[in-house]
C-alpha cells in the first residue's frame, strides 16, 4: 500500500491526503526535456498523487519549436502566461493560430502539432495540463 492508495473516508487523514501545495522553488526539472525548452513539473502522481493530471510549466526558448508530434490519448490546456505562442497542426501541420499573454490553448488526442515560440528575441512562458502523466 502506498501513500496514494485510496483510502476508507472514514479513516482518512486528510492533513496528509488533501491538498498539496507545489511552491515556484519546488518545481522537478528532471522531466522529459526538448532542445529549445525548459519543463518543469508542479503535479505528477510522484510528487501529489494524481492520477489523471499532470501540470508543470514550459518555457520556449527564443525562436525555437518542437517537432510535429502528439499526445496519444491525452488531452493537453495551455495557458499563455507571456510571450507569443504560434501553433501548427494537422496532417501535415497545415492549420495554424497564435495565442498570447492570457490565452489558452486546447489540443486534444491525437492531434498532431508543434508548438513555436513566435518571437525571434523573447521567452515564451506558459502552464500545461494534461489528462494524464
């Protein structure tokens, strides 16, 4: 039994099983990294116990993106938080859209895409959510 595992309501102690508060300072960079980007992780079943999210932070470096790829099954929120997101998706990463500062992103399963940092001099910070780790 871990300290995840469910456990009778009636026995719950919910100063260890409630809420969990993950600090700036706290944040698990030893997570999958992309050259041109820094990952952060915030929740994960690791460190909180979820189960069906994950969330961290993503910077772009400057003129940077990733390759077309997706996420299986998973559906993914980003939240711009400063800089210019460009999008590409599709088949062929035919469609594109831009978000900015206070815009959030939706890509759901199987969408092939690639994110980009739409400025040649400037980072591009956002917060993403998955369904899943």
């Amino acid at each position: 039994m871990s300290e995840f595992d469910p456990v009778p309501p009636e026995r719950v102690d919910w100063r260890e099983h409630g809420v969990k508060i993950v600090r700036t300072g706290q944040l698990d960079s030893n997570t999958t990294q992309t050259p041109g980007m820094n990952r952060a992780a915030a929740i994960t079943h690791a460190r909180t116990g979820a189960n069906k999210l994950w969330a961290g932070t993503v910077v772009i470096h400057a003129n940077a993106k990733t390759g077309a790829h997706h996420h299986g099954d998973l559906e993914s929120v980003v939240y711009v938080i400063s800089g210019k997101a460009r999008m590409r998706w599709g088949e062929h990463l035919e469609f594109t859209a831009e978000a900015g500062p206070g815009d959030f992103i939706y890509v759901p399963p199987y969408v092939p895409h690639q994110e980009i940092n739409g400025s040649r001099d400037e980072p591009l910070s956002c917060v993403l959510v998955r369904s899943g780790q």
